[in-house]
C-alpha cells in the first residue's frame, strides 16, 4: 500500500499547475478573442448572446444527462438575476466596448471589479481592515487614472461601457451571496442560458443584424469563447475552487489584465500608452492588496457563494 503514495503529490501539483494555466491563459486571451469575433462580423450583443446560449446549453445538457437536477423555480429566478448582473450587463457591456477600445484596456477595467466588490462589501456592512482599505484606496487611484489620463478618455461609450461591467458584475456577486442555487457548474450553466436569451431579446431590440454570414475568424472566435472561455475555463476554476485556497484561485484577478495587454500587443498588435500601463499597474496593486487582507481575514462561519462566471 505505500508503494502507491508517493505518486500523488507530483500529480496533484501537475493539475493545480494546470488549472491555474488554464484560467489564466484562457481567460486573458477572451478579450482578444471577443475583439476578434467583432472584426469577424459578429454585432456585440448577438455574439455574447450566442455564446452564453451555447455554452450554458451545452453544459445543462451534459449535466442532466449525468444526472444533476434540473434548479427550481426559485434557483432559476435568482440564476437569471445573476446571469442578467454578471454576464448581460458584465460581459455584454465589454464586448460593447471593445467595439472602441482595445482587448488589453478592456481587461485593465474590468479589473477593477474586486474594488467595487469590497465596497458594495462595505455597504452591507462589512467593515474593511486597514488592509482592505489601503487596497481600495490604491486600486480607485488607478481606475481614476485609466479613465482620465488612458485611452478611456478617448472613448466615451468605451468609458461608460467599462464602468457600468464591472459595477454590474460586483454588484451581482455581492447579491448572490446566501442565495438559493443549484450546484456550482449548474448555477453557471442556468446562468449562462438564462444571459444568452436576455443578449439575444436585447440585440435585436437594438436593431443588431447579420449583414452576412461572419468569416471564419469570427466563427472560430466564437467557437473559442464557446468551449474554452465558458466551458473549460470555468471548469477548471471550480475544480480550483475545491482543491486550493481561494486566495490562489482568484488569482487570475490580476493575472488575467497583464496577459490579455500581452496578447493585444502580440496578436493584434494593440499599443498602450505609458498611463495606460501605469494606471494597470496601480489597479491591480489594490487588487493585490485586498487579496492579501482576505487570507488575513478570519475565516467566516459559513461560506459565501462564489461568482460562478468571468467577466469576459
């Protein structure tokens, strides 16, 4: 029997390393992935809204057929608020955005959303720790800076767009603590389904067409937010969720921005300026901050519902 032990550690490491690339890699490379989808013809709302449907209908699919009850009536009432917060208004008015402002910048914002998270933290009565504080401080210096000296001054609908995603995704994480949901990768796909449905309705409200069939870049765009930005990239951060501290799960917090403004530069070659990249560095050092005071924090008598979707 002891001939068996050595093994796992190395294995166990080799997924959480893994994982961790997954989420980091995929999830910084859907802004580029979603900017490619635009140029390939894609309008903004009927691409998200194509996505989230597939996805959330893919995954539902696959989790009924392994038996995972269907949510009642009350869970898919509160899976479809979050979905509407954390995917229609979140994800939907980034991919508005990027139709003005560059994959790297709309990551750099949305980055923004654990400030905003701690701060609707705040209203409910959550005292911050001085630690938390300093954080909040740092990062709303740096999203004041990205919006005033960056490229978002230059992009009006860019700059409301990327102020309202991640208002609307911290809020929506804050509202789903202590809610009744289904499982978490059911919860991310009623959500899923439930978003899709409400970008498609919002689309076509606002007069959003095919002009033409999308290129092949756009397909293959989609079919990558599909299956790798909502599917294994979510996948891979439950799994995370259960087998490591959360503090390292939602690492790819601040992760996530620096390897979407690499990929900007190499793929698309986007260019940032100096405020561009100073702002970011500032932002996601209160993002770092905040972390750090979480794994200082006592830990809670019971715990909170995570987020069960990214932002992008």
């Amino acid at each position: 029997m002891s001939s068996r032990l050595p093994p796992s550690p190395p294995v166990r490491g080799l997924a959480v390393a893994l994982a961790l690339a997954a989420v980091y890699l995929i999830w910084g490379s859907t802004y580029l992935g979603i900017r490619f989808g635009l140029e390939g013809g894609w309008p903004p709302l009927l691409m998200a809204g194509v996505r989230f449907l597939l996805a959330g209908g893919l995954m539902y699919a696959a989790l009924r057929l392994r038996g995972e009850p269907a949510p009642s009536g009350a869970q898919w009432r509160n899976t479809a608020i979050m979905g509407a917060l954390l995917l229609g208004l979140g994800n939907g008015m980034v991919t508005i955005a990027q139709q003005s402002v560059s994959s790297g910048i709309a990551a750099v914002a949305v980055a923004s959303a654990p400030l905003w998270m701690g701060l609707f933290a705040t209203m409910r009565g959550q005292r911050p720790n001085r630690l938390e504080w300093s954080g909040l401080v740092v990062g709303f210096a740096g999203v004041l800076w990205l919006n005033a000296g960056g490229t978002l001054s230059a992009s009006p609908q860019g700059l409301v767009a990327l102020l309202i995603a991640p208002l609307a995704w911290a809020f929506g994480s804050i509202w789903s603590r202590g809610r009744d949901l289904p499982s978490p990768f059911m919860t991310s796909a009623a959500q899923m389904l439930c978003a899709g449905v409400l970008m498609l309705a919002a689309g076509v409200a606002f007069g959003e067409h095919l002009d033409a069939w999308p290129t092949a870049k756009g397909l293959f765009a989609v079919g990558y937010l599909v299956v790798f930005g909502s599917i294994v990239g979510f996948s891979a951060y439950v799994w995370l969720l259960h087998h490591v501290r959360p503090a390292l799960a939602g690492s790819y917090a601040y992760v996530n921005p620096a390897i979407a403004v690499v990929l900007g530069a190499w793929l698309a070659r986007e260019r940032f300026s100096a405020a561009d990249l100073g702002a970011m560095v500032v932002i996601l050092a209160g993002v770092v901050l905040i972390t750090l005071a979480k794994t200082r924090a006592p830990k809670p008598a019971r715990a909170d519902a995570k987020p069960a979707e990214e932002t992008a």
